[in-house]
C-alpha cells in the first residue's frame, strides 16, 4: 500500500501467480467425463470412417472430389490424434486400461505406436525448455553459442533441418510414415519394440483390406493425402507451441518445471473451428502446467480463470507463422533468433 499526492492510499497492483501455484486450482479440473469422452470419441471417429467411405465411392466420380474429402478427413485425423494424447496422458476415461487400449487403436489410425509415443512424450513434458536434456520429443534447437561454433557443414545441415520444407514438408512424413516404424529412443526394451511390431501389423492389416477391395486408389488419393496433411498440421502445431519468439529455455540448474511449463508453451488462440479440429491443443500453456485436465475442460480454465487467457505468450494465426523464421536460442536476451538475427548479433554483440 502506498499514499498518492492528496493522502488517498493506492492498492500495489496484484502480483502475478507463480506458475507452480497453478496446480491447486487447476486441479479442480481433471476428473473426465465418461460420457462426455464416449461423445468426443464418437463425433471424431463416426465422420473420419463416413468421409473415408465417402471419399472411396467419390473415386468413380472425380478424383479431385476424392482429394477434397481427404483433406477435410484430415482434419478429423488431426482430431482423432489429439484425444490419443489424452489418453496418452491418462485424461480421457477414468479406467487406465481403457484409455491405453482407446489410444492403442487410434494409434494405428494415426501411424503412431502408443506406448512408444506415451514414454517419449512423458519424457517431453518433464525436460522441455531445459537446455542441458533436448533431443527426445522435441524439435531440435541449438544455442547461438553452439551454432557459431560448428563448422560450416553443421550449420548448413542445421540450416536445411530448421528450413520449413524440412520441419512441416519432408519431415512429417518421414516421422510418421519411416520413424515411427520403430521405437526411436527406445529402441533397448523389448516393451516398446512390442507396441511398435503390434501397430505395424495392424496398419499393414488395414493397408491390405483397403488394397485388396480397392486397389492402390483408395491408398494413393485418400490414406496417403489426409495423413500427409494431417501430419504436417500436427507438426506445425506442436511446433508452435514451444519455438516462438519469447518462449522459455534454461540450463538444468535454473530449469524448474512450473515455470518451463507456463512460460515454455505458447497459447494458440486458433478460430474456433480449427480449435475444435486441433482438441484445444493451443491452449498449451494449461496443458503442460496440468496434462491431466481432458482437452474438452480447457476452455472451462480460460473461462474461470482469466489471468490464463492473456498474456504475451498468445499467438493468432498471422503472429504465429513468424515462428517458423526462429531457429536459434540466445540465452543472453532470452529470445528464440532468426539465422539474420543471430549473424547481426555476432557482427555486433552489443
């Protein structure tokens, strides 16, 4: 408290909440609803098999109808995507066992093993933004430090990873299509080579019913279309997410969970469609803060809680596609740098 000029005293303006303080009132939020999850199940996977049907029987009418429907299919693929990460993150159903085997499925959906993609992920939450422990569920990112000391051909083989043909172009189809073939990071505990043979198995299954009744159409104008597509979308979420510009990094001794939590995960305020389609996975600054509140509850936390829905950490669609210029982190200013940046940086360090 302290007094203005004429003696009227004037409140301190409120102080904002520590990110770890979050977690009492967040909490109020977890618990599922089992009908509501059987119902967002249901409008996800009922549409994604319509539309695959429709988009099959469209092939003797025009394949550029077959292409369209594939492509907003890929939207409910995306979708069908975001409650296996529920799942994933025991958020979906109260009943554990039927969470992993409602994500085990959809993981065959969406070419992901789940038990594999679970560990890497839980593995993402308890180490993002800390500096000394990248490199598994993450998109690689250097320090300008560590860039400037590489020779020329690792900076250019940096360059040609971070370039956005690579990151949303090449790169989802090769994770989704080649790596998750095999449980990458995983690879020593028969555990996860289990779910990664199972799902395979089950994907080939699937691939050979569609061949044999439809031949390569069905896969070459509506699986490989709506899953090329759908993957890069899931890559370029994930990847605004956590590379914008004032986005939180630290080394393991400054690094606190809470605090990467908050401060590390942007959220994307998307239209409301793109919302619904995504699973409100761009309001991901809550969800790394409590990964237990099931997607259909964060708009619940925004409303209740307004102090979560502001803040410079808000992306529209036009702010967020400057993220894909980022690519390294300066730990002096804190801030993710483009390659121009970083080279005038190091021309002029003050």
């Amino acid at each position: 408290m302290s007094k203005s000029p004429d003696s009227t005293p004037v409140s301190s303006p409120a102080q904002p909440i520590a990110p770890r303080d979050w977690i009492k009132t967040l909490a109020k939020y977890r618990e599922p609803s089992e009908l509501r999850s059987a119902y967002e199940l249901a409008i996800s996977v009922g549409p994604f098999l319509i539309l695959w049907a429709l988009a099959w029987w469209s092939l003797s009418v025009s394949y550029w109808l077959t292409l369209a429907i594939s492509v907003l299919n890929a939207g409910f693929l995306v979708r069908l995507f975001a409650i296996q990460h529920d799942c994933g993150h025991g958020a979906f159903f109260h009943n554990r066992a039927l969470s992993d085997w409602v994500g085990r499925i959809l993981g065959v959906i969406t070419l992901t093993p789940y038990d594999v993609w679970r560990r890497t992920h839980s593995i993402h939450h308890s180490t993002s933004g800390n500096l000394d422990k990248r490199g598994m569920g993450d998109v690689h990112t250097l320090t300008v430090t560590e860039y400037n000391d590489l020779s020329w051909v690792r900076r250019l083989e940096y360059k040609v990873y971070r370039h956005p043909v690579t990151l949303f172009g090449l790169g989802p189809g090769f994770l989704f299509f080649l790596q998750n073939r095999i449980p990458y990071g995983l690879m020593t505990s028969m555990k996860y080579w289990v779910s990664a043979m199972g799902t395979n198995l089950a994907i080939l299954a699937a691939l050979f019913v569609v061949f044999w009744f439809g031949g390569l159409a069905p896969l070459l104008l509506i699986f490989l279309p709506s899953t090329l597509i759908a993957a890069s979308a899931g890559v370029w979420l994930f990847y605004v997410q956590h590379q914008f510009e004032n986005t939180h990094w630290e080394h393991d001794g400054d690094w606190q969970l809470h605090d990467a939590a908050l401060n590390g995960s942007s959220h994307y305020d998307l239209p409301k469609v793109l919302q619904w389609f995504s699973a409100n996975i761009g309001i991901h600054h809550v969800h790394h803060l409590y990964s237990r509140i099931p997607f259909y509850r964060l708009t619940e936390v925004l409303r209740d809680q307004p102090e979560l829905a502001q803040g410079s950490k808000k992306l529209t669609i036009r702010q967020s596609l400057v993220c894909a210029r980022l690519h390294l982190w300066d730990e002096n200013s804190k801030r993710l740098l483009s390659f121009s940046q970083a080279r005038a940086l190091k021309a002029d360090p003050a």
